[in-house]
C-alpha cells in the first residue's frame, strides 16, 4: 500500500480521507488525500508519483462499470465529494482526455448550423455569460422509462435545465417536459455500446442525478445521430452548469505555463563552465583547444556510442508511449475515444492482417482512420513506409517524428500520443 500526503495551497489540517486510483492496467494505487483536494491537484500528484510529463491534459475519471457509465471529473471538483455519491462497484481511473478543454481552442467545430440558436461567432461569450441565455436544439433518441423502447423527440437544453418537446418542435411553455436539472446532475458516456440497452445508434449518453442510488430507473438516458452531435450536447451540458468556472479551469495551467517560462532559461553551473574538450586516444589525455577539432571529436564519440549501445531497430519502438503492441482495431479505437478524439491523437500498433507489419490509427474530424506500415528492403536494409515506399524511414521513431512535423500523406500531423501509464 502506497500513502502519500500532498500540498497545494490546502489546508494541512484538513480531515484526510483514503481514495483508490485505478489505471488502464487495472491495477490500483491508494491514496491518503486531503478532504479539500480537488481533481486537478489529485492529477498533478498522481503525474509526479508515476513520473508522468505534466501536459495539463491528465483527468480523474469517475466510472461505473455496472451501469456502463464514465466522466471525466471537472478540474475544480472536490474528490472526496465525488467519491461519497459512488457506488460500492465504482472506481476513479487515471487516464489522458485531451478534449477536456478543446471548445475552447476550437470552438465553432463543436455546434453545427441550426443547433445553436446564437450567432456562431458569439458562441465563446454567451455560453460564458450567465446573463445570456444560449439555448441548444436538436432531435435526440430518449430511452423510455422503464421500457426498452426509445424515442426520437425534439429536445432543448438551456441553463435551467434539459427539455423535451411534447408537440413536435414546439418550445411554447405548456408543450416542454423537464427531463433533467443541470445543477443536480451529471453528464456521462455510455460506454457499454448500443446492445446493453438497445440504444438505435453508437452516441449514446446519459444524465445521472448526483444523489441517485445509481439505479438504472433514474437515469435519463439519451442517443445522437454521430458524434459531432453526441459531443455537441455533452459539451453544452457542461458550458451551461460551470460557465465562467469551466474556462478559468482551461486557464490556470496556460497562466502557470507563462509564468515558468521567465525561469526557463537553463542556468550554467561554475563546474560546467570550466569544462574543457579532452582527447583520450593516445597514451595520455590532452586538452582539445582547437573548436572545430572539438566539436568533430564530440561527433564522433556521439556516434560511437550509439553504436554501442542503441537497440536493434526491430524493437527500439517498444519502449514509446505511443506503441502499444498487439491490440486489435477495436481495442484502438477505444483508446482513441477515451482519450479525446482530438485531431491528430494517434497511436501505433502490430498490425493484424500482417504480423510483419504495423497499423498507425490516428484520429481527425472525429473519425478514426487506419494507415498501414509496411517494412521494405533497399540494399540489404529493411526500412518502414506507409505511402508505399515513397517515404521511407529507418525505424518507427524516426517514422513517428517525421509525420508529427510533416503531414506528408496523412489527413493531419501527429500530435497528441495515446498513453496508457501504470500507476
């Protein structure tokens, strides 16, 4: 058992609780935190006990596996509030989300025509301004209560809450039903896929109230035609219940990030000034006063020791974040969900079909595309391609760097690696 104490502008004297953080590979780590901590600061300890790279884009999911149901915890969330309202089965997992806050890098990709009634180019500040009043409409498919049977109604979501129409697009007073309070409630993913509950499409989601017992009765549970429109109402949902405490979470690391950056200059010791280069080829070491002989030595121990020391390039690829090995298509694409469904989010992995072979899966406009690499010889050495030899590359790493500074043939360039880190 692991416990560990952390401070970040908390109060030390705070009654602590003990929490249980599970990560992809399903093993746990417990935690003795304060009852004042809030998920963001949960994260950062969590990034600098696994010796993560802290890139602001790590979350504490909340996920129910019973009723197939996870989110994403809110940066300023308290864990220990949280964690009272969950069941005996739930769990916190620790996972990247890179869309935590992508509305706000992006925001006009998030609402298509005639779902927003405001003007697009107004959509930052009105979702933001609690005087304004946004409202977001669309036909979604509702599961009936207590049936299994859905529904295809017209709905309206504005701050005051989640409404359906019982007249067809009517939003007159006597024609709208609340379905769900936004301040008593939360937003989740279904996970599960259609088939537990006979959901007519892939984008499902729901609307569990916080104080429920978690019975299947009480949630509202609803499907999109896609994504865009699934993402579309989740997004709403949590623009209209956090507002302004949503975009200073999105905030807070952009501001701490300009203030490190005054003291990123990196500071040179006495001792590393008065290093000198030195030649150790002959019988003695003598100093090296001539720079362009320095620098030509430095080059040439440089590539002796990668010599030395450098994996065969067959496997040099498996100690990458974004590698993960012999999961099959599915699997790839649920660790593209899970992780944001940005653009540029991609993974690697051995393909299937050719074991020889290898798949990059990358994700652009919300769809998940496949890219075959295929080894090939020229001259007795075997290289990777995945435009058919067009561009070739030595190793998978040098594969990887090339298309994350040029787009080459891909629908966008790499950017955000799928990792799966052990606690």
């Amino acid at each position: 058992m692991i416990s560990v104490y952390y401070n970040s502008n908390l109060n030390l004297f705070s009654p602590s609780q003990i929490v249980k953080i599970f990560s992809e590979d399903g093993l746990g780590k417990v935690v003795e935190i304060p009852a004042d901590m809030t998920a963001r600061d949960l994260c950062q300890l969590l990034v600098y006990k696994s010796h993560c790279v802290d890139d602001n884009s790590w979350a504490l999911v909340e996920h129910h596996p019973l009723l197939g149901l996870e989110r994403c915890l809110e940066d300023h969330e308290l864990v220990v509030h949280v964690q009272a309202s969950m069941n005996s089965d739930s769990r916190f997992l620790f996972r990247k989300n890179y869309a935590k806050y992508e509305f706000f890098r992006n925001p006009l990709t998030f609402f298509p025509d005639g779902c927003v009634l405001i003007p697009r180019s107004s959509l930052f500040q009105n979702f933001l301004t609690t005087s304004s009043c946004p409202e977001i409409q669309g036909h979604l498919y509702v599961k009936e209560v207590g049936r299994k049977s859905w529904k295809k109604v017209y709905m309206f979501l504005r701050r005051s809450g989640l409404y359906c129409s019982t007249k067809g697009t009517s939003k007159e007073p006597r024609h709208l039903q609340l379905l769900a309070d936004l301040e008593d409630s939360n937003i989740f993913t279904v996970i599960t896929g259609k088939k537990q509950h006979g959901a007519p499409t892939d984008y499902e989601f729901c609307i569990k109230p916080n104080k429920g017992r978690g019975e299947m009765k009480e949630l509202r549970m609803l499907c999109a035609e896609d994504e865009q429109g699934r993402t579309c109402w989740m997004t709403a949902f949590r623009l209209f219940k956090y507002g302004i405490v949503l975009y200073q979470n999105y905030k807070i690391p952009q501001q701490r990030k300009t203030l490190l950056s005054h003291f990123s200059a990196p500071v040179r010791s006495v001792s590393e000034n008065s290093l000198v280069a030195m030649d150790f080829s002959g019988r003695i070491g003598r100093v090296i006063d001539n720079p362009v002989e320095a620098q030509s030595a430095a080059m040439e121990e440089g590539h002796a020791w990668r010599v030395r020391h450098e994996p065969t390039t067959d496997v040099i690829h498996i100690a990458q974040l974004w590698f993960h090995g012999r999961i099959t298509r599915e699997e790839s694409h649920r660790i593209i969900h899970q992780q944001g469904q940005v653009d540029g989010l991609f993974l690697l992995r051995v393909s299937q079909s050719n074991p020889k072979a290898f798949v990059l899966t990358l994700c652009h406009h919300q769809k998940i595309k496949h890219f075959q690499i295929l080894p090939c010889e020229e001259d007795g050495q075997v290289f990777f391609s995945l435009d058919d030899g067009s561009t070739k590359f030595t190793d998978l790493i040098q594969l990887v760097e090339f298309y994350q500074l040029n787009r080459g043939v891909l629908p966008c360039k790499l950017k955000h690696p799928c990792t799966v880190v052990a606690l």
